[in-house]
C-alpha cells in the first residue's frame, strides 16, 4: 500500500544557524586566541605545540589557523634533543606547552622562542595560556529564540509482546 504524506519538507537553501539566529556565525571576529597570536608573529610564522590531548591543543590550533600562522605539533614524550631538533627546524616563533612539560622546553629552547604555558599556577618567567583565552570574558552568549514550532522532541517507544509462535 503507497501512502501519500501530506505533509511537505523544503531542501534547504541555507545553514540552520542563520535560519536560527538570523545572522552568520563569525568565530574568527571573536577570538581572542587569534588576537593575541596577530599581535606576537606575522602570517606565515611556526608556532610548536607541545600538549597532551586537551582542549587547549585545538583552541590553540583553531587560533594558530585563523591568524595565518603555521602549527607544527610535537610530542610529550620527545627529549629536550629532539624537541631541540623540531624547534629548530620548524623555525617556531612560539611554543605552547603543558606545566608538566614547561621544564624540557625551556631547556630545549635555544632559539629563544617564546613560551606559552597551560598551566593551572601562575609561572611568573612564561606567559600563561588560559590568560590569553579568558581575556575577553564576560563573554555574553547568543540567545535563540525558538518558537514551539521550531522544536522537536524525539522519542522511542518500545513495545513488549508475547511471542505469538
């Protein structure tokens, strides 16, 4: 049996986000990130990140790429010769490394780049990470407005029988 709908969906011509809020969203206008790596290198430039898995690894990525610079990823478990050897070769203007790792590059730092540290302690000789991200807080979030036919709750409904065989 074919069953005609009655109802209708059109295909989209733009993003649900500016359907929703009525305006593109604009992450690179806003991130202070981005400000602050303008402010220390030039397009172009090599930054080192030395972070284990977190979300300052990719703040820093998205920050690095929206500025034009170049990020050249290396890995905790590198020695000071080997993260020596990247640093040197990738020509780094900044290094962004972890706490626990800030010992090792500052050892390893013989270009004299400039250290950027994730820290949850202040380190008075490096400038520290979460500083540079929370620089323009209050942050005043966007609201969405949404009418009761903009939303959709989805459910599951499950049915329990008796086998019948």
């Amino acid at each position: 049996m074919i069953v005609k709908s009655t109802l209708t969906a059109e295909i989209p011509t733009e993003p649900i986000h500016t359907t929703l809020l009525g305006r593109c969203l604009d992450f690179h206008r806003e991130d202070p990130v981005r400000k602050a790596f303008k402010t220390k290198c030039v397009k172009g430039d090599v930054i080192l990140l030395c972070l284990k898995n977190s979300w300052q690894f990719i703040v820093a990525c998205v920050g690095a790429w929206s500025a034009g610079l170049v990020v050249s990823p290396a890995s905790t478990l590198f020695t000071e010769y080997e993260l020596r050897f990247q640093l040197e070769d990738s020509t780094a203007k900044i290094i962004i490394t972890a706490e626990s790792l800030l010992a090792k590059a500052v050892k390893a730092n013989s270009t004299k780049a400039k250290i950027i540290c994730v820290s949850k302690h202040k380190t008075t000789s490096v400038e520290d990470f979460l500083d540079i991200v929370t620089k323009q807080r209050p942050f005043s979030g966007t609201s969405i407005p949404l009418d009761l036919d903009e939303v959709r709750l989805s459910t599951q409904i499950t049915l329990t029988t008796r086998n019948k065989g």
